[in-house]
C-alpha cells in the first residue's frame, strides 16, 4: 500500500480503546495503516485492540500486537524487541498512554499522585528508552508524544497530576527533540483538546457529571469556539503529519488540536 507512511514502521502505545469509536490510540494505528504503515501495536488489555486489528485490516493494512504495561521497563523492553524482530526497524513511536484522575493536591492521595506519572510520563520516558538507540542506529526516526491542552491550561477542573504530567510530555520532547536532532531524530508533541473520544462516555461523564454522557459534551462543547467536538480521527491526522517526511523540518514543538479552545480567554 503507497502513501505517505509508505513502508515505515510505526510502534503505537495504548493502540486499544476503552469502547466503541475513535479513540486516539485506535484512530492513529488505522490511520497510519491506510497511509502504508506497519502498525506495531500494543495496549495494557489486548482484548481492546480487537476492534483496531479489524479497522486496520478492513483498511488493507499491516498489523501486529502485544499487550504491555508501558509503565515496566521490561515490558516495554521485551515488545520494543518483538517489534524489531517481526519488522526490522522501528521508523515511528507515538507514545498514546495516558489517562486523569481528579483533584488537587489536597484531596488527590499520594498513591494516585504516583499512578499518574508512572501512567502518563514514565511510559514515555520508558519507550523511548528502549527505542531511541535502534532509530540512532538507523540514524532516522520520529517520534509522536500525545499531551493534553491540560497541560497548558485549566480546562475544567483540578486533575493537577495529569495536567503535571501532560505539560510534562511536552518539555520531555523538547529535550530529546534537541538532544537527538543531529542523529536525525525528530521529536514532537501532538496536543489535543476536548475531543469525543470513548473515555467520555466509559470514564469522564462518571467522574464529572454523574454518569450523565449529554451534560458533560454541553460543558466540552461550551468552552469550543469551532462548533462541533474533534474526535481522535483529528488526533490521528495531526500525528500523521508529524511523523510523514512532511514534517521534516519539524522538531521540538507542538501541534494544538482543540477547535480553538486554549485560544480563548475564558
């Protein structure tokens, strides 16, 4: 399959999803497979990628899995090398994981405090790890970190170790972005905002607003100024940018895709 993927080699994190839709993580390993991608995908459930494997597939594309806990080296260790043997190469890491928890400092326990940056900025830190040296042995490679506008706003409510740990990915790929740059290794951040995503309906309309799915999308939509809610096939494709050959003279920055949201003043 030709496209702008043609070929490459793309190892995606959290590739499953919590329920039916387009979640980022599913949206990006089909999107890459319909642009000629390998997909490497891996999720902590391997059951939730069933539906990924499907699309994919239904797509005319390559797929392979591996259920993995990104937040253990050896996990990640041992799938970075199951990669490598079925494909050769590793051309393309996205590090999709993550996920809130709420309060502040106050009301959030030390234990969830701890869960949150093992969950959203350790098994970042732990992937490229084991990644970075095969894509400096190949002297090429791009790597995709997804973030959250939490990290550069308040959007909503306190979930301070989550908004910590997104505004955390993004500076941790400013520094590897500079630091591997003359090995031909690019490093960006893709930036969503308050998309309609399964973890809307599975998870946050739980903790937010009783259960109440339609409440919760007023509320998101409400701080939108384009009129409608992205969902993670918008995700997908400013990730696709960054990692085709368009973006090659794009290193050490971000890509917002949130209608506007954290333009706003209010």
């Amino acid at each position: 399959m030709n496209g702008r993927l043609h070929n490459k080699v793309a190892f995606v994190t959290g590739a499953g999803s919590v329920g039916p839709g387009w979640g980022n993580g599913r949206a990006i390993a089909v999107r890459f497979a319909q642009e000629g991608a390998k997909v490497f995908a891996v999720d902590r459930d391997a059951g939730r990628m069933e539906e990924t494997v499907k699309l994919v597939k239904e797509a005319g594309g390559e797929i392979e899995t591996a259920a993995c806990d990104v937040t253990q080296s050896g996990s990640v260790a041992a799938v970075v090398a199951a990669c490598v043997e079925r494909f050769g190469r590793i051309d393309i890491l996205v590090n999709n994981v993550g996920g809130s928890a709420a309060g502040g400092p106050v009301e959030m326990t030390e234990d969830v405090w701890d869960a949150q940056m093992d969950h959203n900025l350790k098994s970042v830190f732990l992937t490229c790890k084991h990644v970075l040296p095969i894509m400096e042995a190949q002297a090429t490679g791009a790597i995709v970190n997804i973030a959250s506008t939490s990290g550069m706003r308040w959007t909503g409510s306190a979930q301070v170790a989550y908004a910590s740990t997104k505004a955390g990915v993004m500076q941790f790929s400013r520094v590897v972005a500079v630091q591997y740059a003359k090995k031909g290794i690019r490093v960006n951040t893709v930036v969503p905002g308050q998309l309609y995503t399964p973890m809307v309906d599975v998870r946050l309309a739980k903790q937010r607003t009783g259960g109440d799915v339609t409440t919760l999308l007023q509320q998101r939509q409400s701080r939108i100024p384009l009129p409608f809610m992205g969902d993670g096939r918008d995700t997908a494709n400013a990730a696709l940018f960054l990692a085709s050959d368009e973006a090659r003279f794009v290193t050490g920055t971000e890509l917002v895709v949130d209608g506007g949201m954290s333009a706003r003043c209010d």
